[in-house]
C-alpha cells in the first residue's frame, strides 16, 4: 500500500500545479473582468451581509445587476442594508496673526466622510446572465458512497444536517450551534467534497479551541484555502476528484500568484491531511470488523507516521512559489462567531 505521507506529498504538488494553471487561463480573466465591476466592502459591511443574508456570495446594487451583468432583482426581494461612505469638505474658521502682528481670520477647508444606507441584493435574488464561473459543480458519483458519508458523518466533529441553504453557499459549520451544515441533493462527489470542507473548518478555525489574531479578509482567506486545500488531498485519497471545482476556488481566495496563503499553510495542509486520512480509514476499518466484513488489522495507524507528517512542515522538497463573500463564541457580533459559510 502507498504510503499515506507520499500520497499526501503528490497530491499537494498537483494541487499547485492545477492552481497555478488556473491564473493562466481565460476563465480567470473572465472572473477579473466580473469582479472589477463589483464591489468590494469593508470587513463592516461584511459582517452586516452576513447577518441579513447568510448565505450570500456575491452582491452588488440593483443598477450594477442591470448595467454591468444583465441581470435583473427578483421581484419581492428584499435589498441587504450596508453603508456606504459620502466624501465631503468643509471650512473651519480660525484666528491667525499675519506678520505685522495684526489678528486675522483664515478659512481652511476639511475633507469628511459621512455614512448612507444603501441597498445591495445577492447573485440568488436575481435572474438573468451567468456570471463567470471559477468553478464547476461536481457530479460525479463515488464509489461506497454511502459507507464513506457514514464514516465522515462518525468522525466529524459536529453533527452533520443535509438542509436547503439560502443563497449560493453549499456548506457552512456554525460554531454558535455546533454544527456543520451541507446543502442537500447535490451530487455524491460534491457533498463529500462539502462535508470534507466543513469539517476542516470544524477542526482548525475554531478560535475557542485555538484563539488566534483576527485581521479581517486575511484571515478567512487562509481558512478557505486550508480548509479546500485539506478537502481536495482528502478527497483525492478516497478516489473523488474535485480538481473542477477546488483549483478554481482557492485561486479565487488567494490574494495573488504566488500563492501566499498555500505556501504558509503548507505544513498545516499535509499534516491535518495526513492525520485525517488515517482517521477515516481507521474508522471505516473498524465498522467493516464491527459488521463482520474484514478482520480488523493489529495497528490500523501509523504512529510514527502521523508524527513525521506534524513534524515535517516544509522539509519535503516541495516548492510553493483574489475573491468571493462567507464560529466561534456566541453572541458575539461579527460573521465569524456565526458561521463559516461556503460556496
């Protein structure tokens, strides 16, 4: 059998490749040219979205859906209320004394900034052209299909729904409630790929577990690509190929070419890949036993194993040379103590 720890290694190089070719391809100009008519909102804003509409992807205002993409608001929807800034300058009198020793007054003008509510609608409340896509759904079927959702549905560490989701989200895990969420009656290859990802986010984002500094957009563009990173390594170990969907998707939440989030997430990526195959297959190994399917092997792990691939980082010979809209303590105001939502 293929060392797990090698397989991992192969698979992390062909998940660069593949994400590097995607920056050269025309369906990333095409999602260049989309996303420079849309707009990008502060972290404010963000979480202000995230509260009204949770499941949003991509939003822009009703005039920006006609003019610019062809697309019309539904009708009876209701608009995400954000702020948006109004620049404007002002004179602020003062006494001065010229050079003769003489008082005067001198005007000088200010620049300030005043807030607005506006009025923006996500990609699912309107109807009209496709936008352009970095990813394509999955519709493969998977072999064992349902023994391997069993066994991820065991070993994750929240409880697992198959649920409608509002919006363009596939997935999201809310550490409010303690829960992954996976959108239902989508393809076999698609929502193991999902529940995969979401299980990644249950495992290393949540901040009650492993408190760490928080900066926004940066920060959730590190998660996304962990977490896809680790779901596609996954994934590919068991025989689901997402590379249609997955390359598309981390080059979209990394900020450039050379790959930042990827390469600083390296070590993290292909030790929780690692310890995650071999979870799952311990798992299923002793379910078959537990039927009577196959006799449970004496070490079903790799000790030694599993601390090599924590321990190695980097050290592999491996060389690792933007974005879309998406936990932890409760009642707490902002996206991230909600849910981390998913395409």
């Amino acid at each position: 059998m293929e060392n797990t720890k090698d397989k991992v290694n192969e698979l992390t190089q062909k998940l660069e490749r593949g994400i590097k070719d995607v920056f050269t391809s025309e369906r990333w100009k095409q999602h260049l040219s989309a996303a420079a008519k849309l707009h990008n909102y502060s972290y404010g804003n963000i979480v202000l979205i995230s509260q009204q509409r949770p499941g949003a992807t991509v939003v822009a205002g009703f005039n920006t859906w006609k003019n610019a993409f062809g697309r019309m608001v539904n009708k009876g929807e209701k608009g995400i209320a954000i702020l948006a800034p109004v620049p404007y300058k002002y004179d602020v009198e003062r006494e001065a004394v010229d050079s003769g020793g003489n008082k005067t007054k001198e005007t000088a003008t200010h620049a300030g900034l005043r807030f607005r509510v506006v009025y923006v609608f996500d990609v699912s409340q309107t109807s009209g052209k496709e936008l352009p896509r970095l990813v394509d759904e999955l519709h493969a079927s998977v072999t064992d299909y349902e023994s391997l959702l069993t066994t991820l549905k065991s070993v994750a560490r929240f409880p697992v729904e198959f649920k409608d989701i509002a919006g363009g989200a596939n997935g999201y895990c809310s550490f409010a409630e303690d829960k992954i969420v996976v959108k239902k009656d989508m393809s076999e290859a698609q929502t193991i790929k999902t529940l995969l990802h979401e299980m990644v986010h249950a495992e290393l984002h949540d901040r009650k577990r492993s408190p760490t500094p928080e900066t926004g957009l940066n920060v959730r563009n590190t998660r996304e690509v962990e977490a896809e990173s680790i779901a596609y390594v996954v994934g590919s170990h068991f025989g689901i190929d997402s590379s249609e969907y997955t390359f598309g998707y981390i080059a979209g939440w990394s900020k450039g070419k050379d790959l930042s989030e990827l390469r600083e997430s390296l070590s993290t990526i292909q030790a929780h890949s690692h310890n995650m195959i071999e979870k799952i297959q311990r798992e299923r190994e002793t379910t078959k036993s537990r039927l009577g399917e196959i006799p449970l092997p004496p070490e079903t792990t790799s000790t030694e194993a599993a601390q090599e691939a924590t321990q190695g980082g980097a050290q592999d010979g491996l060389l690792w040379t933007s974005t879309t809209h998406c936990a932890p303590p409760k009642k707490r105001n902002t996206r991230d103590t909600k849910q981390i939502v998913d395409r």
